[in-house]
C-alpha cells in the first residue's frame, strides 16, 4: 500500500476543503494514512482553537472526526477495490452523516490522534467510527457516513 495521505491524491479541482484540503492555505491541511487495518490522523490545535481556556473549541473536534471520516471513506473504497490511492477512477467522499459524541474537554497543549475504524462499505457508502484522543486519552468519538462524490464533481 502507497505510504501517502489519502489527501495527497485528491484531485486539484476538490482540495479545497477547510479541514483536509491541501490546497486549503488557511485550513487545517488534515491528512489521513493507514496505520494497520485502522486509519489515523495527527493535529495540533492552536492556541486560538478555544472553547474556553485551556480546552478545544468542540467545532474543530467535529471538523477533525468529520475530515478523518471522509478520508478514511476513501482509503478504505481504495482497499475494497483493490487499487492503489490516486488511480483513476478518483475516489472523493464527502459526508452525507456525522455524529460526534464528546466524552471528556479535550485539552489544548496536545497532539490530537484520529484513529478510524471502518465499519460498512457498501455501493458508493462507506461508514466508520473515529475516535479523538489527547494526550492518550479519548475525548470524543464520532460515527460518518461518507458517500461517493459523483464523478461530474471531480475534473481530475
């Protein structure tokens, strides 16, 4: 398997999301790999990320969960198609569901780990749970539903 972020290999004409889009200057550049048969992401939340001090504003969280979510959509349709990331057809999700649960005030001051798990992929829908973790502990967790992003939406 490529050793690539899925991101990297999102078509120029559909990277421009806030969260993982690469050529998304002022977003969070999100990128999203395997690790094993779980996918995982790393972000470090910046000062001006609050909710209140010392703590993650939880609409990152939710962007975070939401991004990590559509990645892993797309890596696991790659997997299920035997194909390596990038190969045309594109494969580009986007998030038809999202449902965050927070567990705990996620502190600032933290790498945050995304790990997804995969848990359906069926047609064009593909469905995983995520979980948010700060300093080794999970703060949040969140279920996305991703849908194929139909092909007259990707130039590519």
């Amino acid at each position: 398997m490529n050793t690539n972020a899925i991101q990297d290999f999102y078509p120029d004409d559909v990277a421009h999301c806030y969260g993982c889009g690469k050529l998304n200057e002022y977003g969070h550049q999100l990128k999203t790999y395997w690790d094993g048969e779980e996918t995982i992401s790393r972000f470090t939340p910046k000062e001006y990320h609050t909710a209140i001090p010392g703590f993650v504003y939880g609409g990152l969280i939710a962007s975070l969960i939401d991004c990590h979510g559509t990645g892993t959509a797309a890596l696991a349709a790659y997997k299920n198609e035997n194909r390596e990331p990038g190969t045309m057809p594109h494969l580009r999700f986007v998030t038809a569901s999202l449902n965050v649960n927070f567990l705990k005030p996620t502190p600032l001051g933290f790498e945050l780990e995304l790990r997804g798990r995969i848990t359906e992929v069926k047609g064009k829908k593909v469905i995983s749970e995520i979980t948010l973790s700060a300093n080794g502990k999970i703060c949040a967790e969140g279920r996305v539903v991703a849908v194929l992003m139909p092909e007259n939406f990707i130039q590519g």
